[in-house]
C-alpha cells in the first residue's frame, strides 16, 4: 500500500489518533465537503455598489460601541441577560487530547441518519499507521459496526463516529441524543395502514421503474448552476433568460397519480449504471436498515 507524499496530499485540519483498547493509530483529518463551489454575497449600497459595513450599535445609548466594549450575554428571559466571560467559556472547554477515543462499536443499522452532522476523511499518518489503519476500516466493513466515541475539534468536544467508505475511514461528527426532537409530537400515519393492496402494488412498481444504482454524478445542483450563469451573465454585460418552472399536470386521486406516474416513469428512468465506488455511508446504512 502506498504512502502519498506530503506534497501529495492536501493540508490536515487536525493530527492526532484513533484510540480503542491499547491500539493507537496515529491518522490526520481532512475536510469531506467542498466548501469552494458555495457561492458568497456581499451586501451592498444600491445607489452605488459600495459595500455595506456592519456595526456595532448600542439600542439603549444610540453609539456605535467599540470591540473592547462588547461582551456575549445568554438571553435566560425577554430582554434579560446574563453575560457569559471568556472564563466561563474555558471552564465549558475539554482539554484537545488529539485522540479520537472508541468508546463503542454498535451496528450501524441501529443508528439513524439525522444523528450524523459533518464528514470527515481520515488517512493513516506515516507508514507505521498504515496496517493498523487498514486493519480497522476492513473489520469495520466485514462486521457491519461503526465505532462511535468522542473528539475534540476546534475546543469542542463532538460525539463522532467513524467508518469505512470506500478506501476510506471517514470521521462524521454527530449530534448528542438531546439534540434531536422527536416525531412523537407530528401527526404522522401508522406504519402499514391507510393505503390498499392495490394502491401498494402500484408504488412498488413504480418505484421499480426508477430503481437504479446510487450514482452522484446524476444530480446536480441546478440553483448554484443557474447563479453562476447569471452572474458570469452580467459581468459580461449579457442577459440571461431564466428558465421557467415546470408545471405539474393536476391529478384528481392517489391512484391516478400512481397509474398516471407508472405510464410516464420509463421516460424519466435514470439510466442504470454500475454501482458506484464510492457509495455513500448514508446510502449504505439505509440499505441495511432495509435489508
């Protein structure tokens, strides 16, 4: 197995180690998520382009307040506040020990999606961490598990889990159980009722007729595309026509709608491509959860 050189390779966010039992495996993180294709705005003066600066503006006195004036304060009532100092923040702060410690391996077919936040790659650092690196990315995938412990990133501790994808180990922060609301309180259909066997019959063969492998290239982020032609439009001093939206054709019942969707699914089916090397882990625990 090959070592890129740090030439190679792009800058790490964070060094440090996956710890289990009395293995360490030394590793760096790297950001999953292409943060350069978002597009940034600035506000500005209509009457000239200028850029509009934000200021710090007292309500109560009408002054702008210097940065050696401002302070952060928790809102515990309306209009009421207490203020929280840098030394009330540091007392929050866990020490950054740069491991990241497995407390668990659990199925990942237990664990839902919405609990997974941000990815993150994680790559062997140097060549003595490559076996053990290896090791632990295929048993992950042969047994199925995640291994789900805490870090600390930017002096903050994450509950965090990580997993193989494709040669891959990646790092997903999650959310704690406390951050998630509950669907107890939406009024939300029974598992297995309100629908006829007929009416069944007709999703399933519908969701046949789109069925096809999980390729990311597919779909595409028309919004930001449409932007940038729009914006390379008028930096050109070009006009651009806007594409308009499409019209759905009204259906009178659900089971029109199916048939109605059963007739015109062959021409929008997706073409079915070979299975794509890089399935996502959300893709895959969705499958085992049904499986």
């Amino acid at each position: 197995m090959r070592v890129a050189s740090p030439d190679d390779m792009p800058r790490s966010i964070w060094k440090g180690a996956i710890s289990f039992g009395l293995v360490t495996i030394p590793v760096n993180l790297y950001s999953a998520v292409e943060r350069s294709e978002t597009l940034s705005f600035h506000l500005l003066h209509k009457k000239d382009s200028s850029r509009i600066e934000n200021k710090r503006f007292c309500k109560e006195e009408g002054v702008e307040v210097p940065w050696g004036d401002v302070v952060k304060g928790y809102e515990y009532a309306k209009g009421e506040y207490v203020v929280v100092t840098d030394e009330d923040f540091a007392r929050a702060r866990v020490p950054a020990t740069q491991t990241f410690d497995v407390r668990a391996f659990v199925p990942a077919s237990e664990v839902e999606d919405l609990y997974f936040d941000e990815p993150y790659y994680l790559a062997p650092n140097g060549r003595a961490a490559v076996k053990a690196y290896a090791l632990i990315r295929d048993a992950l995938r042969d047994t199925g598990r995640l291994g789900v412990g805490t870090v600390v990133l930017r002096m903050r501790e994450h509950l965090a889990a990580i997993e193989p994808a494709g040669n891959a180990l990646v790092l997903s922060t999650m959310r704690f159980a406390h951050e998630i609301r509950s669907a107890k309180d939406l009024d939300l259909p029974r598992a297995g009722e309100g629908w006829s066997k007929k009416e069944m019959d007709l999703a399933r063969q519908l969701i046949d007729t789109l069925a096809s492998q999980w390729d990311p290239t597919q779909f595409r982020d028309t919004y930001t595309e449409v932007l940038r032609e729009v914006i390379e439009a008028k930096v050109e001093g070009k006009h651009v026509a806007l594409p308009g939206a499409p019209r759905r054709p009204k259906v009178a019942s659900l089971m029109k709608a199916l048939q109605a969707s059963l007739k015109d699914g062959g021409a929008r089916k997706a073409p079915a491509k070979a299975a794509a090397r890089g399935r996502s882990a959300a893709r895959r625990r969705a499958a085992r959860r049904a499986a």
